[in-house]
C-alpha cells in the first residue's frame, strides 16, 4: 500500500458515503495482500511488474467504485410518457399527454426501490394517502399566476385548448391554463446518467400560447442515492411579456408520502431551521424531507442553485407533504401587502431556474446534505 502511495481513506478521497461493492473490496483485499508478499520476498522484477499492474488496477477501476461510481440510465419512450430506470431498476415516468394539465414525473423512488412520492391523483388505491390538492402531482413546475393565469391549479380544459391539444374533450369553461406539449428535444439513456429534455406551450384559457417552457432533467444514481437536476427556461416568444404574479402557489414542487409528513417526518433547512412554522416563506439554500418509509430511514431534498433568480430562495414547504420552491410569492410569504415578488419575462425574453433534487440514506446530517449541496453549489 505505501509503495504505491495509496491509503483507503474515502473521506480524504473526496469519495462521499458510496460502499464499495462487495465484489471490488474483495479484490482490493487481495491485491494488497498479494503485493504485501510479493514486496516482502519475491523477484525484484516481478515485484515491479506487479507494482504496476496492481497501480493501474487501483487508479482505473477500483477508486472510482470506491467513490461512487455512476449507476448506469435508462429511459424508454412511449407516445405520452418516458419510463426512467436506474441501475435496472424503476426510478420514475415522466408523464406530458393531453390527460395532463402540465407534465409531471411520478413516482421517485429511492436507490433500493422505496417511493417516495404521493400516489393520488394518479394511482386511486393507495391506503391511507391524503387526498388534498390534487393538482400536486409527484414533481412538477407550474405557477398560480403567469400573465393571471393559473398554471398550478387544475380544471378540465377548455374548448379552445382542446384544440392545442388536438384532441376534443367535453368539458366546463374554467380559467385555467394548459401546459401543452410541444417536442420532445431529448431522450437519451448512458452508462453514468440519462436526460430528457421537451418544449411546451404556455396555454390560456382561450387557446392561444402567452409563452413557451423547456423543461430538462437528467438523472444519477449510486449504490445509496438518486439525484436530478432540474432546469426549466420559461420564453416570453409569443409577442406578450410573461408576468410571474406574486402568489405562493408555485411552483418547482414535489408532494411527498404520508411518512414524511409532520410529525412523522422531519424538515430541515440549510440554516438549521426545523418544522413548517421555522421554514415556510423563509429563505434557504435548501431544505431536506427525512423520516422512516417502509422501515427504512430515508430522505429528499431540494437545493436551490446560486444562479437562480433572488437566490437563496423562499419556500412554499409544508409539514402536510408539499414541498415547493417558490421565488415569487414574497407577499404572501411575508404577510406584507407592500411585498411585491412578481418578475416579468421581457418580450424576447427568458428566465432559467436550476434545482437539484437528492434522494437519500438518512437524514440530512447522516447523508451529509450540506457537504453535497456544497458539492452542487461549486458546480460538481
């Protein structure tokens, strides 16, 4: 080991709380002890050669398992929706049909399979859930107000977006809007990550785009953890301004199970804060979900990327399962009428929003989520 200048410490690695896999510590094992003997009493040059293939073991395979090697994605596209699997098993589906108000990925699972994620309104039969809000589905990004209309509620569409969709439904007259799928930009799976990408149309009540949306997500895996990063572009491409109101309905969201609620569940955020009461409206670099699921003590949290508008942000995070970002709701947050958080996207115009979402082991100090929000904060 010291003829080669290695010693097996993770931490001073850089290498996180990623297991070596069974298989490679075995074969660690015995390469160390196979070099210790050679070292000890062979051939010269035997010895040296052995060196050399044991380094070239080490540095090329065994360190970067030791540090967490990527787990390999897969995504399969079907004519509405993008199955994502992780190391050959289930992570989530991203939904974007015309059955849909607005796209949306259900459920996320941890790295051994556990959802974390409410089932309703998408899956009915799910014992126990809470069926509150039913436009919180799994993950998404809407907003409460974007040009007066709301994109974070739900209605049956109108006549006029029936036919954005190109598909008829029978439905009331609501004054709601639609975000309406438009291409699918990206779908590509890889040995280390996998990312989807797709454009939408921001749909008004009477049929016509006020603004187009990308959304890009790509996925990471390892042995203990799941990650996605998050980007959404919001276009003011249709002639008009795109005008964020100031609401806190809104608007990057995941609505968790029933075991990460309070008080089963624990909230925490990035200044140490905990409970709804300490976080709600607050501003934090992020907020971490943990408690036990299925008998195993799991967490989820969302971190705010330094480049974001009015970064760090606040947060529209309850103890009943909501878990939201939200830039723009600063009167409500701050019980303030004077408060003014809308942002308008000037005609030609854009605004970018980048989250990270990390599934994890633990709690938040068990998983270390500051260290890796520090880690997504310098751009790793």
């Amino acid at each position: 080991m010291l003829a080669l200048g290695y010693t097996p410490n993770r931490q001073s690695a850089g290498c996180g709380r990623n297991r070596l896999p069974a298989p490679a510590r075995r074969l660690l094992e015995n390469c160390f002890s196979h070099l210790g003997r050679e070292t000890l009493g062979g051939n010269a040059m035997r010895s040296k050669r052995i060196h050399a293939l044991y380094s070239l073991l080490i540095t090329t395979i065994l360190l970067p398992a030791w540090c967490g090697a990527q787990e390999k994605v897969e995504l399969k596209r079907s004519p509405h929706q993008i199955e994502v699997s992780i190391a050959g098993k289930p992570f989530g589906t991203y939904y974007f049909g015309p059955q849909s108000p607005k796209p949306y990925l259900s459920p996320l699972r941890s790295a051994d399979g556990i959802i974390l994620t409410r089932g309703w309104p998408m899956v009915k039969s799910i014992p126990g859930e809470s069926h509150d809000h039913p436009h919180h589905r799994a993950l998404y990004f809407a907003h409460g107000d974007i040009n007066g209309i709301d994109f974070w509620g739900e209605a049956e569409p109108t006549r006029a977006q029936q036919t954005a969709h190109g598909k008829v439904y029978s439905s009331e007259e609501l004054p709601k809007g639609r975000t309406v799928f438009a291409k699918l930009l990206k779908s590509e799976g890889g040995p280390n990550s996998g990312t989807l990408s797709a454009d939408f149309n921001l749909v008004g009540p009477d049929g016509k785009a006020l603004g187009s949306e990308t959304q890009t997500y790509t996925f990471r895996g390892d042995e203990t953890s799941r990650t996605i990063d998050c980007e959404v572009t919001v276009r003011a491409d249709k002639g008009v301004p795109v005008k964020f109101g100031d609401t806190k309905e809104g608007a990057f969201a995941i609505r968790l199970v029933k075991a990460l609620e309070e008080p089963n569940g624990r909230m925490l955020n990035s200044d140490g804060k905990a409970s709804e009461k300490a976080i709600w409206g607050k501003r934090a670099n992020w907020v971490d979900y943990s408690g036990k699921v299925a008998g195993k003590e799991l967490g989820i949290a969302i971190f705010d990327n330094p480049s974001n508008l009015r970064h760090p942000t606040t947060w529209h995070a309850r103890g009943y399962g909501l878990f939201a970002v939200n830039p723009f709701g600063l009167h409500d947050f701050m019980n303030d009428p004077k408060q003014d958080g809308s942002y308008t996207v000037p005609v030609g115009g854009e605004l970018t929003l980048r989250y990270r979402v990390f599934i994890h082991e633990g709690d938040a100090s068990e998983a270390k989520v500051a260290e890796a929000y520090q880690a997504y904060a310098a751009g790793k």
